[in-house]
C-alpha cells in the first residue's frame, strides 16, 4: 500500500504539477481571477491615471507611456508598459542603465514621486490582462541589466519559471540598491508555490503600501515647499534628492585598516547626524574638524513597531568615505558647527544599509 501511495502521489505530480511552479489544475482558474483582479483594479485606477497622464504631458511630453523590452515567462521577450517619468532619450544616451543619481540626472519631484509610491506601474495592468504578467511575481528584469548584472547569480534564472509580477516580494520590502543576489533569493519564493490566498494578502498589503507612500509624500512635499532648512536653503534645487530626519544618529570617525573590509575598532565619536539624502548628510558637532576628507561609521536607531521586542531598539550602522562639503558656524544652538557631507558607502552592502535603514527607501517602510 505505501508503494501505492508513493504511485498515486508521482502520477499526480508529473499529471498536475508543471516544473514552472503552477499547478496545472488551477492554471485557467487562477487565470480567469487574474483577468478578473487586473480589470477590476484598470477600473478603480482610471480617476489616477487621468490626473497622471496631463502631468506628465507637462513635464516631458509625448509620450505619455515607457515601453520596453523585458524577460518574462521562459525568458521569452515581452513588451512592458509604464508611465514615463524619464526624457526619451535618456535610456539611449545610459545603454538601458538603471537611473541613478551618481549618473549627474536628477528627475522631477513628480517623477521621483510616481517611481516611489509605485504609481507608475499602473499601465502593467495591461500586461497583465494580456496575459504576459501576474499580479503577484518577480518583477520583470530587462535584458541589459540581466546580462550585466545577474546572469551569473545563482538560481537567478528560477524566477522565470513563473510569470512576472505587478508587485514583487522583493520590490516590497527592500529598496532597488538591495545587492541583486539578495533579491534573487527573496523572489525566488514567489517562483515556489501560487496560493491564491496569500497572493491576494500581498496584494492588499501592496495597495496599502502605495496608498500611505502617496500620503506621506504628498504632505512631506507640501511642508519642504512652504519651509525650507537654513542649512540646505542654498544647493538643495542643486540636488533634487529628499533629506530624511534621522532618529538618534550619530557619526564616528574610524582610522584603521579594517575599515575597508567593513569594520573597525578604533571609532571616534565626532557628531550627531542629523539628516541625509542619497548624496549628503548633515553633522552637528562641538569638534573642529581640519581634514577635508575622511571615512566614518554613520549609526541610526531603528524602532521596531509591530514587534515583542518594541521596547528594544536596534541600531544600524554603515561604513562611508567623505569629504566636507559645507561648515557653518552655529550661533546659540547646542552644537558649534554644522557640516555638511558629500559621502559614498564604501560597499554594495553598506549603501544597501543606507537605502534600507537611513533613508527608508523600501515600500514597507511606509506602512510599518
């Protein structure tokens, strides 16, 4: 009997279950609910897109939509659609990069919104009702970057054993300059199983997410526009990045060899840190410093909101290089000096801490 069980089990396995990851029995069921989902949301969504589109229409021009080429389902080419939130010859002149700002570009305060609340991905509804994506999935990797960036990680290529998805585990909860194997192995889990149940839970939780970004940013922009810091007042149009306030931050000077591998013990307390963008960050101090470069260990405190150890902050640190940018000379205020440093992690790891930690790039840090 159990030889016929193991039987049974194999026959239902090679009858039902696909290598992909899809149950061969609910593929047209979870279909027609993708259809169903997808129209409903192209329905709910039309009252944004048609304040969306005159926007960009303003900002860039024609055209209103990006459509390029992406790897989907068995790394067959499709053709993805978003919003434009980039001049049409950008993609061209940077070889299909990703945009940076280390690249000198700095997008428009209604670009830089739409990328961060997710917003302009609502036209991949359609790829979705076409059939060339899923609600729920690794997001879609377009060949350029794949080819330089992910080709040699490994189990990179499971995530096209499914079909792509509108919203990613990883898109969710960590920011873009997560190391790629990282992401990897986060997507890697949608590629495992397709419950319907908890797709639709990551649905829900994705949709709130965007919805408290949009809040959040929209009432931070209103309050930058109406009052500007006295220390950021001169380059920040230069800039064109966001400061995030930080919690009980500190910097620390380090001087030994060991930096480079990412610690060190010999650690000189110098400043608070007060906030920061992805170029500077801003250091109260009583110390006068000469040098005009340095390395440093910048340290945050993180609060853990929805947690049984809430009570128990954690503190989060990443190694930089820097220079001064600016120094003020503070007069009745606690801290002497106010510098203003143009700073680079020193790893792909540390700038992920800094994404992740400082400035609070991830989707989910809007909702936790």
């Amino acid at each position: 009997m159990g030889k016929g069980i193991k039987l049974r089990h194999l026959i239902w396995l090679k009858i039902f279950k696909r290598k992909s990851g899809y149950l061969r029995g609910r593929l047209w069921g979870d279909r027609a609910m993708e259809i169903i989902l997808s129209t409903l949301l192209i329905v709910f969504t039309i009252p944004v897109v048609l304040i969306i589109i005159p926007i960009i229409l303003a900002i860039h021009g024609r055209p209103v939509f990006y459509a390029g080429n992406r790897y989907g389902w068995n790394k067959r080419l499709f053709i993805m659609y978003k919003f434009r939130t980039l001049p049409r010859e950008f993609e061209a002149e940077n070889h299909g990069t990703l945009v940076s700002y280390l690249q000198g570009y700095r997008l428009p305060w209604f670009s830089r919104f739409l990328r961060d609340t997710r917003l302009d991905e609502i036209p991949q509804l359609y790829n979705v009702l076409k059939g060339d994506m899923d609600l729920i999935g690794p997001r879609p990797v377009r060949p350029a970057v794949y080819e330089k960036a992910c080709r040699k990680i490994r189990d990179y290529d499971k995530r096209f054993e499914v079909k792509p998805g509108l919203v990613g585990y990883s898109q969710l909860f960590t920011p873009h300059s997560a190391p790629k194997r990282i992401r990897s192995a986060i997507d890697n889990r949608a590629t495992k199983y397709k419950k319907g149940m908890s797709e639709f839970l990551i649905l829900v939780l994705a949709a709130f997410a965007a919805s408290s970004a949009c809040v959040q940013l929209l009432f931070r922009h209103a309050l930058s526009i109406s009052f500007k810091g006295r220390f950021f007042r001169n380059y920040n149009e230069k800039r064109g990045l966001d400061r995030k306030k930080i919690t009980k931050g500190t910097v620390a000077f380090a001087h030994d060899e060991a930096f480079e591998r990412g610690f060190s013990e010999e650690k000189i307390l110098c400043g608070i840190l007060y906030d920061m963008n992805e170029e500077y960050f801003r250091m109260d101090s009583n110390e006068k410093i000469d040098t005009t470069q340095t390395q440093f260990v910048i340290t945050a405190t993180i609060k853990k909101r929805f947690s049984i150890l809430k009570s128990m902050p954690v503190k989060k640190s990443a190694y930089c290089h820097g220079e001064i940018f600016r120094c003020y000379e503070n007069l009745n205020k606690d801290h002497k000096y106010s510098y203003i440093f143009r700073y680079r992690p020193v790893t792909d790891l540390n700038q992920y801490f800094v994404d992740q930690y400082f400035l609070k790039k991830g989707m989910m840090l809007y909702v936790f």
